[in-house]
C-alpha cells in the first residue's frame, strides 16, 4: 500500500485574479448510448431512440441558441457515430466558437472492453473529426466518466490534449501524467432529469427550480474554494423546454459576478499547462491493493 | 448508418398566432396493467387492484368535473377492457365533449407481444368503441408508450387519425407516414404518484406543490419554444384529492395566458395534417444499426 | 368479465354537517417486520432490530404525549407478537382513550401465507388481545396493507368490526360485506421516512417541510371532496423527533378547520353502519380474469 | 419470546441545565469502502476510487477549517487502512483538538466475516493507531453502521471507551454492558448526497437546502426532546463545496441556541458513565426468536 502527502495542497491559482472558472460542457449523446447497451440485439421498440433524438433535432439548437445569446462558448463532447450520423453537427459548433472534444466512438465504457478496442475506437474517432472539422489534438471525455491508467497512457500517444472524465481535485490537476479538468457528478443533469421508462430510471425527473437551487450552491461554494465549476447538461436531456429555463437563471445568477473566469476546457487545460499550478497536483493513476 | 439534416428545422406555426398548444389527456387505465401484468397468474392480492378501481369509480369523476368548470374538453385514452368493464364510461366521455381514442385492448406493451396479436388487439378495441360510441376513425396511444415501427404501420391500415407515444420532438410531426402528438415523462403523473408498493416504486409520492412548480416551468418553456404541453394524468392517480387541487392551480395559471390554443389532441391532428407544418417535420421510424 | 356501474356514486355523509373525517393511525410494528422477513434465519446484525426498538422504548411514548395534548383519540393497529413483547402497550393505550385493533401476528402478508395459518394468527391476536384487554370484536389492518377475498370473509366469520387496509374509495364503504375504511400511501410516512440501509429502502428520509406539505395538500382535498383523512404513522419512524414537529404542524393546521369531524376507526365504522351511507358504496373483492 | 418494560423511561439528563447536545463526528472512508466491496476483484477502473481521494486531498482539509473557524472540536472515526495510507491523517486531527476513534481496519461489515477476523482487525486497528498517536482506549464506530452482540463484547475485552454505531434510543444508552453514542441515518449527509453511478445509488444528489431544512427540524425536536444530535459526515462528500456553505448554515444556526452541550462523543461517553443516566437506559444487546 503506497501513502500519500494530503492536508497541504496548495490554493489553486486563476488567470488574472478570479476566484474560480465556470465552463459549461455538453456531452451530445444523442442516441449513441442506448445504441451501445444494445449492440448485437435486435431493436424493434422506438420510445427511447425517438426521445434521445429530440436532442440532435431540437434540444442541441436550443442550448446553441441560449449560448449565442450570452456569448457563452462551451465545450461539446461529441461520440464518433453521433458525429458520422448527424453530420452537420460539428461544423456548426466549431462556426459558433465552440470546442469539440471526443467521447468515445460508441458511448463504450473503455474500462468494459479490450483496451485495444478502446484505442481502436479513439483513433477512428481522431480521424472522423480531422476530417469533418480539420482539427486535431483534441480534449477527450470519457462515456460514462469512467477511466483506465491504462487508457490514460494511451490518449497521451494519441496527442489528446487533456482528459475531463474524474473527480479526484476539484479544480484542474494531473493524473498518470495527462491534465485531468474534473467532472462532478453533482452539475450533471443527467442524474436529475434522465428518465427513459427503463430499469436505471430512479426516480421522476427533478423539479427544476430544486435543481438551479443546488447548482447555485455549488457555484457560490467554489467562488470560495477557487475550484471549477463545470456543469455538464446533454442535447436530449437539457434541451428540454423547463430546463432551457433553468440554464437561463444560471447563466444569469453567475454573470452577475465579476470574479469568475468563463472559458472553455481547452482553455483551462493551456492554462494549467503553462500556470503556476503545474506539477503542484500530481497523482498517480492508481495503485489499489485490493488483497488484503 | 443513415445520416440526418438536423438544426435547421423550421418553427412549428400554430393557430391564429397562438405561441403554444396545450392538451390535457387522461390514460384511462384502470385496473388495466395490473392485469396485463399479472396475466396467466391467479391472482388472490386485493390491494393494488382496488387502489386502481378507485380511478372508475371516484377519480374520473372528479376529472371530469374539474374539466366541466373550466370548460376544458380533454383527451382520454382508454384500453379496451376497461371500456368493456365499465361500460357507462365511453358514452359519459362522449357526452361531456371529450375526444376518446385507443389505449391498447388489456394495456399490451407493443413490443412485447407477437405483432399479429397487437393487430388483432387493436381491431377488437375498433369494433368494441365503435359499439358502445358509434365513432371510428379514432386516434391512438401506445400502452407504456412504446411503438414500433411495424405498429405504426399496422395503426396506419387500420384507419388510425393519429399516434401519441412517442417524443422526438416537442411538437407534432410525422413518423413513418403517420401524424404523432408527441408525449413527455415529465409531465406524465404518474412518474410523480404512483405508489402500489410493488418493486416497481421508486419513491415516495412527490410533493404536488413541486410536481406544480416544474409543470408550471415547462409549460411556461413551452409558449418559448413554441412547443405542445400535453399533460397526461391517470384517472386513479390524479383522482386523489390533492391532485385534482394541484390541477386546478396548474389550469388557473394557463387560463391566464391568452396566447395558448387549449385543444383535444385530435384537434391538433387536424390542424397538423391540413397547415403549413405538414411535411416539414418528418422522419422515418428508425434504421438502426447495433451491429458493429 | 363482470361489469361496473360507475360514475354515479352519491356523495358520503358526514354526521352533524361535518365536511370530512380526520383519523390519526398508528401501525404499532416495533421490530414485527424485521423478524417476520428474517423467520427461520440465525440473525446477528443489530442494526435495524435497534433502529426499530426505538419505537417502543421512546417514539411511542412521545407520539402517546403529543395526542393527548391535543386531546386526539388514535387508533392503534398492534401485531400480536409486538404485544406480547411488550406487554404494558395494549394497558397504556386503551388507559390513553385510544382504539387498540389487530394488526396480524407476526406481521405476516396474508396473501404469502397458508389461508388456514393466517385465520390461525388472527385467532391467536383475538385470545392475547382479549387476555390483555379484555376487549373482543376489534378491528383489523393488514400488515404492509394487503388483502384477499378470502380473509376478509375469515374476518368476518371471527367477529371483526371492520377492515382498514385498502383503498378502492376515499370515504368508507363495504367490500365482499365487511366495512372497509381506507388508507392510504400518501399518508402514510413509513413511504418518506423509512430507511434502514436495506434493499427495499429507495431514497433518503424525505425533507419533513415537503411532507407536511403534500400531507396539508391531500387534508384541504378531502374537505373538498368530503373523504376521508386517514393519516397512519409508526412507532419507530414518526416517533423521531423531526416527525412529532411535522405532526404537530398538520395538527394545528387541521384544529383551525370546524368542518372536521375527529374520531377514531372504530367511531368511523359505527357511523358507515348505521348511517345513510350504508349499502351505497358496495363492491365485490374482485372476480378478476387474468386468463385472456 | 422475553419482555420489555417500556414507555416509562425517565429523561435524559444532561450537564450543566443544558436541554440537548450536539455532535459533530465524521466517517473519514475515503476509498477503503470501495477497496473492501473490491477485495480480491482486479479493479481497473478510476472513477470512483478518483471521487473518494478528493476526501483526504481536499474534503478533508475544507471540513477540518470550517471546523477551526467556529472553534468545533469534532469525532472522527478511521478505518485502519485510511490511517496506514494517509499517515499524516491521524496527527492531523489530534493536533487540532478532535476526537480520533476506530471505524474498522478495511471499513469490513462485521456481521459478514468471521469474528475472529473482526477481532483481528480491530486489534491492529488499535495497534496502528497507538504507534501514529500514541493514543489507547479509543472510541468505535462500526462500518455500515451494523454490529452485533458478540462484537460488542470483543470491543469491551479490548478496551474500547464506546461504541456508536446503534440507534435504539435517542440519547446515550447501554446496550450489552457498553455505552452506545447512538447515530441516525437522518443526520448522515450519504443518504443524501452519496451518488458514484453504481447500483446503489438510489437517487441523485439532494437539494442541500432542503437537507439543511430537514436536519435543522432534527435539531430543533432534540432540543425538545432532550436527545442527541449526533450528526455523521464524510470527507468526500461534505468536502464538496456547496456542503460545506450547507454546514456553515447549520453550525450557524445552532450556535445561536445557549441550551446545547457541544461536545467530542468520548465526552459524552464521560458524561454518561459518571452522571445519573449511567444504568438507567440498559437494553440487551438482543434476544430474538425467529423461529415461530
């Protein structure tokens, strides 16, 4: 069992005196994971793929429309077949100033499948988004959030800017040597609006006002621990009307103040780079005796 | 693996400059899953069963007065046992104005049964309405709202006006060739209410002060986005007595929006299929592919 | 498949023009369940056995006190083992004005066991009851509120006053010949407050604030519609000091109302028999075809 | 079947006039939950164990100055193995005047192993802690909070000042011939806000406005009632941000009470054994006959 130094981690430093950093990241599922749970099976019923694909139709231009309107850029993770089945997608959100990042090819769980498999499915994923949008060295955000020390390593060969898929700090730290920006599954709306009438449903949807009360919260309590506060909605899901409502107040409440920094995660991850705060939140992957 | 256009669809235009539509509908189930459910077993339980009766024989009732004071003509979808059961209960629908439409023949899950079955369901349902009601033609929705694409055809065969199970947009459209008045979880009671303390429950009934709190936000998102707010209730669920008071409230605050087309859902088949929205919202059922 | 006549049912009376009836129950099960599920098992976890325990040794007393400030006469529904265990309950309640009634023996679901062995346990409750009592011809709730055809006939047969365990109406009413007065989930706080960190539990005690809430929601519903407010709490989960806060809220809320009439179940079922209410609400206990 | 006296207790007494007292004591998991649910797996996955280091990273750290800020001195019990990996831990917490106390070498569940292994682990426990503190005769708190008789005398044979891990009362008792410090799974901030996208997280993370709500109707009945608020946090999930402002209101709101004994559980557990409460709450540990 290795120890570890705790207690005295240093503050976390922010660009030009701000108290914390907002981003507002969008994980564009669209149908991809029911897609994925149902590999190999014949799929005759159409309630959830129609009410995953509200998203890329309707929910996606919403929250587009929202951004535009308060100059908001944000970061889209985007799973390769949703990018290969709705191929207007990408362009459009790199002509709105948005990033796009990778999310699997599939929605796959990397942490359930061959690693050989996984990488196979992150370079098809490269080279669908060089070809649609000509970028490469993009950020990555792994389905589901789930992740491998080994498929750490192997986004850093595959040149992948940062990894955005744990929560181990809550501002931007490195793990196993890769810029890790954390999610937290607190600011997911997932947990709190997905309902799909199947067995993971546990419980109905939110009420939205309960949820823009808790995400405050958070918000306020990161402007006094200088931590990140990335919020993460999805097309289907947030695109909905009651929530395009939500986001709204939101987006309002934290305009309202001045010490924030709002940027992008490819911007946070060039920052922590080259910042003060490099090196000074190093972890290991792992390193889990599991028999005892 | 087919691509789509997306992002560009146009706004849904509704009637006389209304900004959104509003359809109060009612799945008259009974004790109709419960059955289905229970199918083949004997069955000696007497509690979720009369919990359910409650619906015939004081919930809907207490709808349908709600419903007369505010002059609202709703939708009610009923499986055909229970218009056999109950045989007082499609003539009193007709009576008060109300649209009455297809609910499967014993709650049939769609997907679930052969699709000759689900034919011959939907055939028995026809005739036995047409019997006590003397109506053809009429409209449909799904049981659990699940559809397949072969039903749709089937619906279509069979002189179906329209379908209402499915949400892939927020407003009508059209899914393989057939006119759908989109549903939504969220504004269903019964993810809200339902409690029979079987496994199924996954909470505690909700608050109805919250319940109305998030109905109010979507229906409020709904004259935003230019969208359809079709509420569903059940009749044992929203029969109970501080749901009918939750309804009022929610019906006192849309009264007080003039710009809202307050309609039965086959009202708003008709509207779809003869305005300028026909044909601009259509997609095929699905092309799946889960094979790679 | 038999068939209902519906709709029309008449509106219940009141006596002296009172607009609802208000009972609070009390399902006295102390550590019942637990030993009933884990029968025939070697148990050696203390956790929830404790947890429930609180009941007797202190949450009772405190609900005890909290009614007899408000002068409110309760009606107590006891298992037969639970009196047994703690013989001073049955004497303290009956001294405290309350209605002691049945509750089955063991805590057993009726409808899981051998009909002769339930008729059995009811026998055995009726002897410690009367031995205890000296009281006979109680009445009788099921344990977890589950029912059959069957034993509300055994019911009968053993001189029980009348059965409080289902929900097919709001107000009192009679099915397969035995008065029937109803519970109800809603009101129920084992549904809000329930958790002892086993499989069944399905979220986290609930907020009490919202509780009272819905709780005052469904009161102010029954004087509307002219029900019954059948409250039911327990020992060991409204015994908590929270939940006597919440309930004194509902009390005085419910104290502010003149049109209320107080009683407890035993006073319900001798008006229902004796009132012009009699004979109106009859319902068989099913005749269910599930073979179709 | 054996018989309890009941509902005569007398009331718990506490020092000084004071009507209640507060406890502010904390799990420090961090991953050894999971690593014990793992033991013996091949665990390649991070997100969960990553969201379980932010406890001592950063959780950890935040409490333990909320904590110096309002001058709280808090019960904090460790795992064994949290202690071994994060040395620094354990001097930590003494050094700031808190109460440090056993919680299991590998957080095992002592019902589930073999007693002699429970020992065994409690032993190096205690071994452990005596070479990083110098400290003996600490308090325990049982993993899961489950426990059984047989371990309450293992506890007893080895010195240990107290156990809190049972609620059968709501104020210190004696149960087996050791002094319980009983918790409550209301005042556990898990049940709330515990969400890692396994199988047993039931819901999404609670409203915290609503928790603190809830929790402050807690405190205030144990004003009333003259018991324990004894309130249970962890390091990874109370470290969160918007907990931390949620505790801040808490703390806030009881210091304006006079009437409250703020204390360490080995206070307590002082209290209790010298005061007239000693003897007056004994319970045996149980007596159950699942055999009918």
């Amino acid at each position: 069992m290795h120890s570890h130094a705790t207690i005295n981690y240093p503050e976390y430093i922010w660009p030009a005196g701000k108290s914390c950093a907002v981003v507002f990241s969008l994980d564009l599922d669209a149908e991809s994971p029911f897609l994925w749970m149902s590999r190999g099976q014949e799929i005759k019923h159409l309630g959830e793929i129609e009410q995953r694909r509200f998203g890329p139709r309707q929910g996606l231009a919403r929250v587009a429309r929202l951004f535009e309107e308060y100059d908001i850029k944000g970061s889209f993770y985007v799973p390769g077949v949703v990018a290969e089945t709705y191929p207007a997608l990408l362009p459009f959100l790199v002509e709105g100033g948005h990033e796009v990042a990778h999310h699997g090819y599939f929605h796959e769980r990397i942490e359930a499948i061959a690693p050989a498999q996984a990488e196979e499915y992150l370079v098809r994923a490269q080279e669908l988004f060089h070809v649609q949008t000509g970028l490469k060295g993009l950020g990555h955000r792994a389905p589901s959030w789930e992740m491998t020390a080994e498929f750490l390593n192997v986004l850093q060969r595959h040149g992948v800017l940062y990894d955005s898929s744990l929560m181990g700090f809550d501002h931007p730290y490195e793990v196993e040597g890769l810029i890790e920006l954390p999610v937290q599954w607190t600011v997911d709306d997932a947990l709190y609006f997905r309902y799909t009438n199947s067995a993971r449903d546990k419980t109905h949807p939110a009420n939205p006002a309960a949820v823009l009360e808790s995400w405050i919260e958070e918000f306020e309590g990161m402007r006094e621990c200088g931590g990140l506060f990335m919020v993460t909605i999805h097309d289907w899901i947030s695109g909905r009307a009651q929530r395009i409502r939500m986001l709204r107040k939101l987006i309002e409440h934290i305009r309202r103040c001045p010490d924030v920094w709002w940027a992008r995660a490819d911007e946070l991850a060039a920052w922590h780079g080259n910042s003060i705060n490099s090196k000074r939140f190093l972890v290991p992957a792992h390193s889990i005796d599991t028999h005892f």
